[in-house]
C-alpha cells in the first residue's frame, strides 16, 4: 500500500461477510470474521510472515527441544490487557486449559500432554509426539490470550485482550465497535481511533454500501467483487487467488460419509462424476476463478501430480446411480444446504440440477452461519457448500482430516471420513522434519481423498478486500521484529496497520 507517513486518528467502517457467537476462543465458532473481531481485540502468541515462516508475537520466542516434543514458550515482558492485568505465564497456562479441556477446541490440541509454566515469562507445551508445525498452531484461534477477568466469567460478551482495539459496543447482527487501545505494547500503533464492523450477509449489499460510503473497506467471497472493482481507480482491492504462502481456502462441498445414502462410496463416486466444476465456474466465477479438484492449488509442493479425483462424466454417474439405488430403497435422495447469500443460493441450485440430471432427488436449504457451522460440527447435514483448509501449514489441517476427530457427539472432521491411510500419511507429515517427507505425506492424503471422496471439490476460494482510496495500508502488516507478516488471506486481516488518508 502506500509508503508515505501513516496519519493517526479517524474512524473506520468496514464490511464484513457473516456475525459471530461469541469472543471466547475456546467456545466460540470463529470464522473468517470471528478472526477479524479477534485480530482487533486480542493477539496471538505468534503470527505467520509474508515468506510463510513462523515469527513470535505476544511470545518472543517459541523453542523446541532436540525432537520437537516439548517447546518452551517465552513471553515478551511488560504487555498489559484492556483491563490493566499484566500478561504472563500464569494467564497464558489457564487460556490453554480452557482450550484443552473446550469440547469444541480440544480436538485441535489434542497432541498436548501437558502446559505449565516454567517461571513468570515462560510456559512450557509438552506434546504427546513431535510436532514440527507447533509455532503455526500459535498462530491460531487455541492462542489468542485473553484475560484472566474474561475467562473467570466465561464472557463471550465483552472481549477482554491485549489487543491493538478495546471493546466498546457489539450489537450482533449489526456492529461491533472498538477503541484504539492507548496502552497497547508495541509502539506507535494502532493508527485509527475506532473500528466498526457492520456484519453484512449480501456481497452484492456489501458492495453496494461500499459505492454509496456507507462503509469504508469490506471483505468478500464474491468473484464479481473483484471483476466489478479490481480496475476502478476510485477502490484498491486485495486478493489471495495467487498467493502460494501456506495452503489457501478451498470452495468444495463437503459429504457427510455416515449419512445415508453418502456412505456408499458408490453414491459419492455417482455425485463426483455428476459435478462439473468447469461449468460452475464459468456460470460463477466472473472469469476470474478455475476449477481445482484437489486439496491443494496448482503450483503447490503438497499437491500429487495425478491425484486421481473423478473428471466429469455424466453418462458415468448415471451409471452408478442405476447401480447403488436399489440399495437405498430405490432411489438417491439427498439435502444440500448453505448460508444465505444470492450468489451461493444460486451455485447451490446449479448443483441441484447437475445431480438430478444424474438421478439423484436432491433437496436445498439455507441457514444462519452459526447454526451452519453446529450443524456440520454435530453431523446434521448430509451435503454441504463450503470453504475452508486456509493454513500456513497443512498440519493445521490434521484437525479436519483426521479419523481421530471424526467421532460424535462433536466432530472437527465435518466429512466424519475414517480412512485409516489417510491418519498415517497425516501422522508422517506432522511428526517428520524432513520437508521431502512432509511432501510424500501430504500429496498422499491429496490421493486418499480423491479415492474417498468426502470432498467435491470447485475452485479455489476467492477472497478479496477492497477499499476506498483513502484506506491506507489494510493488507501490509508489519511484525514486531521488522519483517512483513502475511497480510490479507483466507478473507482474513488486522486491522492493526490501517490509517486514513486525509
């Protein structure tokens, strides 16, 4: 963005796509959104860097010992929440057990055997198994450190954090407001005086706020928002579609294999050859987006050259249609369900029609984005649009690939596929240091799944952020020790660097 002297003050509006339950990171459903609010009130142990690498943040240093078992996290000294409470080991341990003992985030941390501190500043993370990818998960939703005040209380209200905001109002489902917190630790930041999030489900209403000034900068996953405003000097506009940091969002709809009829392979195998992601991004991707049948994107070292995943063919799953209804009482019958957006509904119909031209009788439902999410995390659905997989590692990712966290009654492997290949690849990628065999391991799962088809994937997700020409510096952040962090992804960024051109 621009180098010229950031201007301090002023106030921000920005467009955000969905609202959240809550601000407790151990119990709330953070989606890209939930990371926005988070980033503006709290921090994070560690962040990711623009070349992908792991830099310390609340931490000023995260050291492993000799077989990655154990890693001793050292706090930066002097750093103080909104409530006047000073950060420190003791606060850091008692975030942590909130999170591995969370039904909802302790799937995440489960190769955690134990977190206590070692002195005032530092806290030590015993692993079960050596985890090489253990600095990125600090960099997650299981390390925003919130307060003592906060977490005493369990208040999913009113975020207590040592972030570059405080609180000041949240409205759900129409703002949330913070404060330029005037005691945040790292010098000369934040830029702004406030920050109001108005949660606004439409991107097309989105869009259209942002051309009439009622808002100043919003997020999308909308390809038409980047067509419509990617060329008009008036905006400045950031996307993620050529990034290749990490593993990026991934648009797919997810199969629930242990819902009838989706646990005949032979059924998912019909709905793989039924869908045509060539067509849905044509009819939906605004000539900006391409198919992607994979895990990964092309271009990326974890993907396998030929991963095997069914090419479109409709005459073929017409065939296994015929073949796996008799089974299933005489007929396919499914319901595929979505959040409430125009573009999504209709994607999600065009999909209706590819699977009843196959055979199927297929049903359609949108539903609220909290709900949406209880839903796949409790395995009340049967077929599901989606986006997800954004990670700096893909180790990040054993959470929603694994057969260990595929069990009611919460299961952060949404698909609930159980292929006991795809944990030994996983296992191979999180345990060895050796890059070449982290490769080997996750172009195998790339191979696993397209043989288990939990996934059906479409493209790559198409996240953009876009701003008036007086948003400066809403996708350049800068880490504590100088270098560039990653900056927009994922829909996901900090609003810690943002400043107003006069």
């Amino acid at each position: 963005m621009s180098t010229a002297t950031p201007r301090d003050g002023g106030s921000l509006i920005v467009g955000v796509s969905s609202e959240i339950d809550g601000f407790l990171p151990s119990q709330s459903h953070f989606d890209n959104t939930g990371y926005i609010y988070a980033n503006s009130v709290f921090d994070t142990l560690t962040a990711v860097a623009a070349d992908g690498s792991i830099r310390p943040l609340l931490a000023s240093s995260v050291v492993p010992n000799v077989d990655m078992t154990q890693w001793t996290v050292t706090l930066r000294p002097n750093i103080t929440f909104h409530d006047g409470s000073p950060l420190n080991a003791t606060v850091v341990v008692e975030n942590m057990h909130a999170i591995i003992t969370s039904a909802l985030t302790a799937q995440a941390v489960a190769f955690l055997s134990g977190v206590k501190a070692s002195g005032d500043m530092s806290v030590v993370f015993t692993c079960n198994e050596p985890i090489v990818a253990f600095p990125a998960y600090l960099a997650t939703q299981v390390a925003y450190i919130i307060a003592l005040s906060q977490l005493e209380k369990q208040d999913a209200q009113v975020p207590v954090g040592t972030g570059p905001f405080s609180y000041v109002d949240w409205e759900p489902n129409d703002h949330f407001t913070v404060a330029k917190n005037p005691h945040y630790w790292r010098p000369g930041l934040p830029h702004l005086d406030q920050v109001t999030y108005r949660p606004i489900i439409s991107d097309e209403s989105r869009e259209s706020s942002l051309r009439s000034n009622t808002i100043d900068l919003m997020v999308s996953h909308d390809p038409g928002i980047i067509r419509d405003l990617q060329n008009n000097s008036s905006y400045q506009q950031v996307t993620d579609l050529h990034q290749t940091i990490g593993q990026p969002d991934m648009d797919f709809i997810i199969l629930n294999v242990e819902s009838d009829p989706l646990s005949d392979l032979t059924v998912r195998q019909a709905l793989a050859y039924a869908t045509n992601p060539l067509e849905i991004t044509k009819l939906f991707g605004d000539d900006v987006l391409v198919p992607n049948t994979s895990l990964f994107p092309p271009g990326s070292i974890y993907r396998a050259t030929d991963n095997g995943y069914p090419s479109y063919d409709l005459a073929k799953a017409k065939r296994l249609v015929a073949q796996a209804a008799p089974a299933h009482g005489g007929s396919l019958k499914l319901s595929l369900v979505d959040i409430p957006d125009p573009r999504q509904a209709l994607i999600i119909q065009a999909l209706q029609s590819m699977w009843q031209d196959a055979g199927f009788t297929v049903s359609l439902n949108q539903i609220q984005q909290v709900t949406y999410i209880d839903n796949l995390v409790e395995g009340q659905f049967q077929a599901a649009a989606d986006e997800q997989f954004g990670a700096p590692d893909p180790d990040l990712n054993y959470v929603w690939l694994s057969p260990t966290t595929a069990n009611p009654p919460i299961a952060l492997n949404f698909a609930r596929n159980k292929d006991p290949k795809i944990e030994t690849a996983l296992q191979q990628g999180r345990t060895h240091s050796d890059p070449s065999a982290r490769i080997e391991a996750y172009q195998t799962v790339d191979k696993l799944l397209s043989q288990d088809l939990p996934y059906l994937w479409i493209s790559r997700a198409p996240w953009s952020i876009t701003g008036t020409d007086t948003v400066m510096n809403f996708a350049n952040p800068i880490l504590p020790d100088g270098t560039k962090a990653q900056g927009f992804s994922g829909g996901v960024f900090t609003p810690v660097p943002i400043w107003l051109k006069a």
